[in-house]
C-alpha cells in the first residue's frame, strides 16, 4: 500500500488544524449557530436526538449537519488514504453506558471539550470551572491507565461493518433534503424543527455540512483530541494534541474580539446555567466517561468514520444519553440545573469509576 506523508500529523499541522477549527467554528456563530456554540458535537448530538424524535424538548431540535459531515469526512479521508479499518468488539455495552454518561455529564455543564474552548474564547467565566473538571475527570481516567486500564483489544471486522454510521449519516443528509424546515412549523416529514430556543439558531445546511466535512477530513489526518491533549500532557507531558487545543481556542478569541462578539464574566452569557459546582461535577463526569472510552466525542466520531465500531457505539449512546437527559429532567438550561442532573451526574460519576477499577489489571 501507498504511504503518505502526512503533513498534518506535525506539530505546525495540528496547530494550523486548530486554528482552522476555531476560525470555522466563530464563522458558522455569525451565520446563524448559538452563541459559542459554532460546533458543540454534544449539544448538536442531543439537537439531532431531538429532530428525529428520541425526544421532545421543542427548544432543541435539529438536524445538525455538522455532525453529520464530520463523520462523512473523516470516512473520506480514510477511504482516501488508506486508513480505514472496520474493527470493534471491546466492550461494546460498556462503551454505550460511557457514551450515555458522557452525554448526560455534558448536559449538566451544557457543552462538550469543543464548547469549553469556545465559551472560554467568547469570554464565558462559567467555562472556567467546565475546563477544570474536564481536567479532574480526565485526570482520574489517568490514574486508571496507570493502573493497567484497558476495556479490550478490538478485532479487525468485516469492511461492510464499518459503513453502517457514515451510511446512516449519510441517510441522514439524504433525510433533511427531503424534509426541508418549513419556517414557523414544528414539524417536517419525518423531521422535528425548533422555532424558538437555540435549536433554531442555525447556519444555512450547505455551508454547516461543509464545515463538518472540511473538521471531519482535518481531524482524521491530525488526530485532533481535546480529551487526548489533557490525557497526554499529563501522562506524558507530550504537547503535540495540546498545541491543537490551545490553537483552536487563540484563533476561536481573535475572531470573537474582531466581531465584537467576547463578552467576558458570569451574566447573559449564551446557553449557559450559572451552578458552577454542578458545571464543575457535569464535566468531571464526562471527563472521565470520554478518557475511559479512549477519546473526546469529537473524536469518536471521527473513528468511527474510519471504521471503528466501537468509537460508533460510543456515538449512539451519546446520542441516547441526550435523548434521555431531556426526558428525565437531567440536562441543565439558562435557568439552570435540571431536577435530577445532580442525582444523574453523580450517578455517572459512580457507574464511570466501578468501570474504571474493575478494568483495572489490579482491580481485576
């Protein structure tokens, strides 16, 4: 087979991917994306779970295309490099739960490691306490490394296999084409629409598609990880994920300070709840749910483009755990907490260490 050099895999190509990411992420806020909330591959997961009905929160559903094109493009980087590999089989059910709990932890803070950078580049001071229990979680899930953590090697599966998420994805687009958003209608097709909420806050379909499969192709050739910067800093003291991160975020500021769009402090910021404890605990839960899964969701999905089934069944039960924190009165608001988001996070919290020790070589 082919090699090719991959440019991307360098230092100054996974800082040129983050920046890219953050110039892309603040344009697709000025087309019509929540307010530091140009990719929230969480919040648009839970958007999508809403739009074909998982639930019925009117404020958040529709069909992000985003996410859908993420998946698209890291296929297509793969296919066209020779990198995809249909695997799976570790630990399947285990890997949903995480993708659940990673979901509902999320949702408490409202946003994933992406939207911790770009709260924190819109001068949101809540994210400040979502990106020091990203670091907790992601810590803990260190320390369960060191231990001998390991949820199972993945055996090389049939090529069919690895087709099945980019082929719903792909559905998907296929789905929205057909049942375009009707304005002022909640309802089109198939298809559930938000008119009022950040649901209906939303670039034009072809340019957000574009913008998935432009992060979706870029990620799979740099490997770019929010979850994987923090875990390799602090076990390896290894900076190269890193360096994307801190990238993303610089370029994420300049656009936000050039548009007049950073507002820095505590008050009227954007798809926020003001409960900085429980913004703390959300994301030590999901911190830990992505570290043991072996990847920030961004990334999941990215390798479940490229075959990997098990990143795939991390998806769905991320999807799933959206669903089910608006159904059960977990997920957080502006006005903040949900009913049971305290319960539900620690919870999580609990299920993620059992997980974590008990896949431990000195936990066996």
């Amino acid at each position: 087979m082919k090699q090719y050099f991959n440019v991307l895999s360098t230092t100054t190509g996974i800082v040129v991917v983050g920046l890219i990411f953050g110039v892309v992420a603040v344009l697709l806020q000025q087309a019509g994306n929540p307010g530091n909330m140009g990719i929230c591959v969480v919040c648009f997961n839970r958007d999508i779970a809403g739009a074909v009905g998982l639930h019925r929160a009117e404020l958040v559903q529709y069909l992000r295309p985003e996410i859908l094109g993420m998946v698209l493009g890291a296929f297509a980087a793969a296919m066209l490099f020779g990198e995809y590999k249909p695997r799976g089989g570790s630990a399947p059910i285990t890997r949903f739960f995480l993708g659940a709990i990673a979901g509902i932890g999320a949702l408490v803070f409202l946003g994933c490691p992406w939207r911790v950078i770009l709260r924190l580049a819109g001068g949101d001071a809540h994210a400040l306490f979502g990106l020091a229990g990203l670091i907790v979680g992601v810590g803990i899930g260190t320390v369960f490394f060191r231990m001998g953590f390991s949820l199972g090697r993945s055996q090389n599966q049939g090529k069919i296999s690895g087709l099945l998420l980019p082929a719903m994805m792909l559905g998907l687009v296929a789905l929205y084409l057909a049942d375009p958003q009707i304005i002022g209608e909640l309802k089109s097709g198939v298809l559930f629409y938000s008119i009022k909420g950040p649901g209906s806050q939303h670039a034009p379909f072809i340019f957000s598609l574009c913008a998935g499969l432009a992060v979706g192709f870029l990620a799979q050739r740099s490997r770019f990880c929010t979850m994987g910067a923090l875990r390799d800093v602090i076990l390896f003291n290894q900076w190269y994920l890193a360096l994307g991160f801190i990238a993303m975020f610089a370029a994420a500021l300049v656009m936000n300070l050039s548009f007049g769009s950073f507002h820095w402090g505590f008050e009227n910021q954007p798809v926020a709840q003001p409960n900085n404890l429980w913004n703390f605990m959300g994301m030590v839960t999901a911190g830990l749910a992505f570290a043991l899964a072996g990847g920030c969701p961004g990334r999941q999905l990215f390798m479940a483009g490229e075959g990997d089934n098990d990143a795939a069944v991390f998806a769905v039960g991320l999807i799933v755990g959206t669903a089910m924190a608006h159904n059960f009165g977990m997920a957080s608001s502006t006005a903040g907490i949900g009913p049971h988001g305290m319960a539900a996070t620690l919870a999580g919290l609990g299920i993620c260490l059992f997980i974590g020790f008990f896949n431990c070589k000195r936990g066996a």
